[in-house]
C-alpha cells in the first residue's frame, strides 16, 4: 500500500540539468541531439540566445547504455512511492506549478544562480516554502 505525501518536494536541477528550448519551442539543450549539436553550433548557447527552461534534463540512453542520467527516474520513484503524488512544472510566465505536491523547477543554467530583476514571483508564479514541523526537512 502506497503512503500519501504530505510534503511539498521541490525538484530544482544542478547546472546543465533544464532543458531549454527557443522561442519557436525547439530544443537547444536537452538531450543527445541536442548536445551533439552543440558541439557543431556552439554559439546556440550564448546568453544572448533568448531561451526558456522547460523541463528537467531526462536520461540520454545510447543504444540501451546510460550516457547522462537525468531526472526522470527520481520523478518516476516519487510517482510509484506515493498515492497522491501529482508533478507539475513550474516554468518562466507562471505556467503549471501550483497544481503539484512534487514541483519540478528547470531554470535557464547560462544565467548562473541569480534570477534576473524583476522575474520573481511575475515570472514564476507564486511558490512559497515552509519548514516542516513534524521532524522532515
């Protein structure tokens, strides 16, 4: 039997871990073609390359080996780990989010840890944290 969640879990991926797509919602970076490409057009990548994060980076798998692990498994386990477990993804213009106990959080890697002026919480959407009281984190 499943236990419930009752805990927000937020998601937010280590450096290179969002994928980002360009205005026409093409990826850029987020997966072996991706990649390979990057190596052929590293320019796509610049800062002045307007791009959104859109998700987290899934598993790229070659010929059934695992290349880069992404966060698909850890979102799977969440998923099978409890009977009330709903993802959402919080992205730039406050799509999707509010919905979820288990929010995934891509954001644009190129622009470091700082989030540009003016983008929280317009961007994002509103998104509040608690510290737990019943000995969790």
């Amino acid at each position: 039997m499943k236990v419930r969640l009752r805990h927000v879990v937020v998601i937010v991926p280590g450096i290179l871990g969002s994928v980002l797509c360009d205005e026409r919602g093409t990826r850029v970076w987020g997966g072996l073609p991706e990649g390979v490409r990057r190596l052929l057009q590293p320019g796509a990548l610049d800062i002045d390359v307007p791009l959104e994060p859109v998700t987290l980076m899934p598993t790229i798998r070659l010929i059934g080996k695992t290349l880069a692990p992404g966060y698909d498994n850890l979102v799977k386990r969440l998923q099978n780990a409890f009977s009330n477990a709903k993802v959402a993804t919080i992205v730039p213009g406050g799509g999707g989010g509010s919905s979820g106990n288990i929010l995934l959080f891509p954001y644009d890697f190129r622009a470091g840890s700082r989030l540009p002026p003016n983008t929280w919480p317009g961007r994002y959407g509103t998104v509040s944290a608690r510290r737990s009281t019943t000995g969790g984190a």
